[in-house]
C-alpha cells in the first residue's frame, strides 16, 4: 500500500492505474520491467535503452522491441568494489549483475521470436493475469552489452506503441514509438 502521510503527500497515487501497462486512444502500451537479482548494489552501474520498431506493415504488422543493457562497472569491480556493492559472489561473480527483463504485453500481441543476444539462463514466455509476459534473465560482466530482441505479431495494424519502463537508478533511453500509419 502507498501510504501518504504528509500534507504534501495526501492524493499521491490518486487515480494511478498499478495493473500494468494501459492502452490509450492514441497508443497501444507495452511494459518493460527490469528486475535485478544481484545480491548487492550494483544497479547504479546499469544502462538500459528500449527500441520499438515496426519490421512489417501492411498485411499483417511485426513489432520488435529491442532492449540493450549494459554494466558500466570497471573491469575491476570484483576486486576495488566493496562486497556491500558487488554482492558476495554467492549467486553472481563479484562485479557482474544478474538481470531479468519482463516484457508484459495487451490483447492482440502474439510473441513469435525471443532473443537474448548472447547467453541468458532464463527464456520464457507466459501470462500474468490479463497480460502475456515474455521473460530473459542474463548476466552481464563488468563492461559487458547486450541485446535482447522480442517480436510480436500485433493486430492492430496502425496504431502506434509506446513503452512503459520501470524506473532505475540511470534514466532508461527510449528510441521511437511504432506506429504503420493508414
């Protein structure tokens, strides 16, 4: 629950929608949600851009969502970071981080590709609630990018999508909204 307890806190939250990303008049919503499993402190280390393109109009529409993440940790990270930073090395080396990306997305997508771009130990796709989600967990290394692509079949062939992000510790670059146009 969010609780509002000062005077210039009453009505925070007021009218928010928390069940996911909202379709609008003028654009269909997709979600994308990081969740970092790194047992320390290393997020102010993460960068993150999400791409939507349109790969097909016409016939039938092809969206693809491409999310890059990278870990700008110097390449010593393990060695110079405190433990309270990089974690105990327990579940992830020190220095690199263990993220999941979930791609929550309305009525009307139909995943048909899923990419992590080098190596993931999670792929997945399945539903939570109302909404499909699509699921890759990678590791990145200090200094290390990746890309991970998701393609939809969208049955809306002309309405533009937009993203939803979660929010992090570095703002996340957002590049385009995809919409094909009458």
């Amino acid at each position: 629950a969010v609780g509002a307890h000062g005077p210039g806190m009453q009505g925070y939250g007021t009218g928010l929608d928390h069940r996911g990303p909202m379709n609008t008049d003028e654009a269909l919503q997709v979600g994308v949600y990081f969740m970092d499993a790194t047992p320390g402190k290393m997020q102010r280390f993460m960068t993150q851009q999400v791409s939507l393109a349109n790969t097909q109009c016409g016939d039938s529409r092809h969206l693809r969502v491409s999310v890059t993440l990278g870990n700008t940790a110097p390449a010593d990270a393990g060695s110079t970071l405190p433990e309270y930073v990089t974690g105990s090395a327990r579940t992830t080396e020190r220095g690199s981080m263990r993220v999941s990306t979930l791609l929550y997305v309305p009525d009307g997508f139909e995943l048909i590709d899923l990419s992590a771009g080098g190596d993931a130990d999670i792929v997945k796709q399945g539903s939570d609630g109302e909404f499909a989600v699509a699921q890759i967990r990678i590791l990145l290394e200090p200094g290390q990018t990746q890309t991970m692509t998701f393609d939809y079949l969208v049955t809306d062939k002309t309405t533009a999508v937009e993203a939803t992000v979660t929010p992090v510790v570095t703002p996340t670059a957002l590049v385009g909204t995809a919409g094909c146009g009458e």
